[in-house]
C-alpha cells in the first residue's frame, strides 16, 4: 500500500516564494554559456539550490492568505532575486564596457564573435575580458557569497514584509555608478596612451611624407593594447575583490 505524505500548505507556500527568489537570482547571475544551457538544466537547478536552502524556507505562509495577496508575494520575491542578481551582473559589466571601449579605439571592433553569455554578435576583446571576469567571479567565491546572501535574505526581508530600505536603491544606484567607474579606470589609461600614439603618427606623417604610416597605425594600435592590458592583468583582481567587496556589503544592509 503506498504511503501518501501531506505537505503543508504552509510549507508549500514557503517553497513556492523561495523558488521565486532563487529564480530570480540564477536568471542574472553572469555564468558563462548559462543562458545557452537548455531550460530543464536552468529549472532543475534551481529547484536544487531551492532544496538546498529548505532550511531557511518562510514559514507560516499562505495559512488564510488570498490567491492575490500570494500572487504579490510571489512577484515580490522575484523582484527581490533580481535585484540580488542585478548587483552581480554590474559587477561583471564594468569589465565587459572597458573592454567594449578599448575594442572601439583600438581597431578590435572589426572582429567579432558570438558572446556565450548573451548569444549576441560582440567584439572578441569584450568576451574574453568579460569571461576572465566570471572566472574572477568564481576564483573570489562569490558563488557562495550568493548562496549565503540569499539564506540570509529570508530572515531580513521576510516573503510579504519586504519594504525596500533607502540605504538598498541608493547601494543597487552606486553599483551602476561603480560599473561605469570601474570601465573609466580599466580603459582611460590605455585610450590615453592610444592617443598619444596617434598624435605621434600623425606628426611623423608631417615630417615624413614619404612614409606609409596608414598600414602601420592598426597593428601597432593593437600591439600597443595587448601589451598594456597584459600590464594591467596583474590588477584586475584586486579592482574585481574590491567591486565583490562592496556588492557583498550591499546584501548585508
């Protein structure tokens, strides 16, 4: 004879948020080629990560609460996994826009190739600076800074009691601000020094007419790029642990 075990329909309830708030994080999280991988691994994943965290399930949820009260609750936890996730794809983006400005000034945005994590035609500098930024993202743990945030998150915000604190828009703002500010820091010294270039062919071209400094200018633009962003390789990690710093802050306001 099969033996039937009830669920609570608190229980449920609480798992059914849960999954909401977990999907909303692995729907933004930058892992490379996750968006290519089939739907099945994406849900079962999540549904995985759901169990895993069954310990810190809501409780008490959905007892006397209407089907529209849920449907908020289940919309707010879904928001609330996405903005977890949207503070660490700013994290990565810093890196993929530094690179999409040094692509466009250094002759690379004549290349392009599909990007793993977007399936869209990109520059072949930005996937791979944007793919050494997820595996930073996987060197520095945040993997489990994500996991630990989010167990977290349902003692702090509580499914139907989540009131956004000013101190979050402001923190989630500053990341947008800090993306840019990260691209500025990565791509200005090497733009600078590619306009340095210019100007100096351009006067060798004045003085020297007869040269053919056209043929020229690309490859060394380009050799010039790779040479200081092989210079710079030595300190991205500690722009990107220091990028990580401020997003795992941000989660425990």
């Amino acid at each position: 004879m099969p033996i039937e075990v009830a669920l609570p329909q608190s229980s449920f309830w609480g798992a059914l948020l849960a999954l909401a708030r977990v999907g909303g994080v692995v729907a933004l999280v930058p892992v490379p080629g996750w968006r290519r991988a089939p739907e099945t691994t994406r849900i079962v994943f999540a549904i995985c990560l759901t169990v895993a965290l069954a310990p810190v399930w809501p409780v008490n949820v959905g007892t006397d609460a209407s089907l529209g009260k849920i449907v908020g609750w289940v919309f707010s936890e879904t928001m609330i996994g996405l903005a977890m996730g949207l503070a660490v794809s700013l994290l990565v983006e810093g890196f993929a826009i530094a690179a999409q400005l040094l692509g466009l000034q250094a002759g690379y945005g004549y290349a392009s190739t599909i990007d793993p994590s977007t399936e869209a035609d990109s520059g072949i500098l930005p996937v791979v600076v944007q793919l050494a930024a997820s595996l930073l993202f996987f060197s520095f743990g945040m993997e489990a800074q994500v996991i630990r945030a989010l167990a977290l998150s349902f003692s702090k915000f509580p499914p139907g009691a989540w009131v956004v604190p000013p101190g979050q828009l402001e923190g989630i703002l500053a990341l947008g601000a800090g993306m840019w500010t990260t691209a500025l820091r990565l791509a200005m010294p090497v733009i600078g020094l590619l306009i340095l270039l210019d100007l100096a062919m351009a006067i060798l071209g004045k003085v020297a007419t007869q040269l053919q400094l056209l043929s020229v200018a690309f490859p060394a633009k380009m050799l010039v790029t790779l040479a200081t962003l092989a210079m710079l390789a030595a300190a991205l990690p500690g722009l990107f642990e220091q990028q990580a710093a401020t997003v795992v802050a941000l989660w425990r306001r």
